[in-house]
C-alpha cells in the first residue's frame, strides 16, 4: 500500500492548494487528530488535513475529497465526521481516483490496487469494476455540484449549493 513516506509530501501539496486545503504531518507514532478509524488513517478538521508518514495516500485523499464534496454550511463545521449519504460517500470514492492522476509518484491504477487492499467494498467485487462499470451515479453528482466537468477532470472547485 502506498503511504505518504513514498511520496514527498511536497509532492501532494499543490493539489491540496487548489482548494485551500492544508496538509499537517504528524510526528511517526503519534495519533493522528480527527482520524474517523485511527492511526495511521488521516485525519480532518474543516480544511486542515492531518497525516503521518505511515498514512495511506488513498486516506490522505478521502478525507480531502470529504471536504471537496460536503455542503458549504458543513464544511467550516468543527466536527471531524462528514456524515453524508451513500452517494455522496460514492462520489468521494470517485473524485478521489481521479484526483489521484495528480500526485507524482502515485496514479489511478496504484489507487485502485490500494483501495482493494484496504477493504474498500463495492457490489461488483473491486474498486476498479464499480469506477468503471458502476459508478455513473457518483460522477453525475459530482458534475451536479460543480466539482467536475464532462470529460472526468476536476473544475478546482469545492461543492457549491444547488
């Protein structure tokens, strides 16, 4: 599994900046604030996102596609979990690959192999099979919020009110 010590987190920075999103490293064995399962998961509070070097990079950007895709009233919140539906849930599961195209040293295909291991479940068996076959509810949502456009790239922008 990819984690952020086999990327510099330089690396991931400048995709983070595109939405103000800030990236804090937490110290190796120390826990890491607001993390929804535990260490070494990343964690988030409102727009800082926090993670260690042992922290999987596909954790790193669900957190952050959390913050992407939640409702403007929700996402200054000091609350930690961002609740959500199941397609809002499918919806950062899809952003978050697509994110991942922009992160040297990490791609698509490694995200999706990372997701199979972690346990990330979908119906049809695997990440890849639910991204390419299954997932047209999660990317029309997106495309309804704003977050991307037609042709599966990101717009750069966070969640807006419909």
């Amino acid at each position: 599994m990819h984690r952020l010590k086999n990327i510099q987190p330089e690396a991931i920075r400048p995709l983070f900046d595109r939405y103000q999103l800030r990236l804090l490293e937490v110290p190796p064995d120390n826990d890491i604030p607001y993390s929804f399962w535990g260490a070494p998961e990343a964690g988030r509070q409102q727009s800082v996102l926090f993670a260690r070097e042992d922290t999987p990079i596909h954790s790193l950007l669900h957190e952050a596609c959390h913050f992407i895709c939640m409702p403007p009233a929700l996402r200054n919140n000091p609350n930690s979990d961002a609740g959500g539906s199941a397609l809002e849930e499918n919806a950062c599961c899809f952003l978050q690959l697509l994110l991942s195209d922009y992160i040297p040293g990490f791609n698509q295909n490694i995200h999706l192999h990372d997701m199979n291991i972690w346990g990330y479940n979908f119906r049809l068996g695997s990440s890849a099979r639910w991204f390419y076959a299954d997932s047209e509810d999660a990317r029309t949502w997106l495309m309804d919020y704003g977050i991307i456009n037609q042709a599966n790239k990101p717009t750069w922008q966070v969640r807006k009110q419909l």
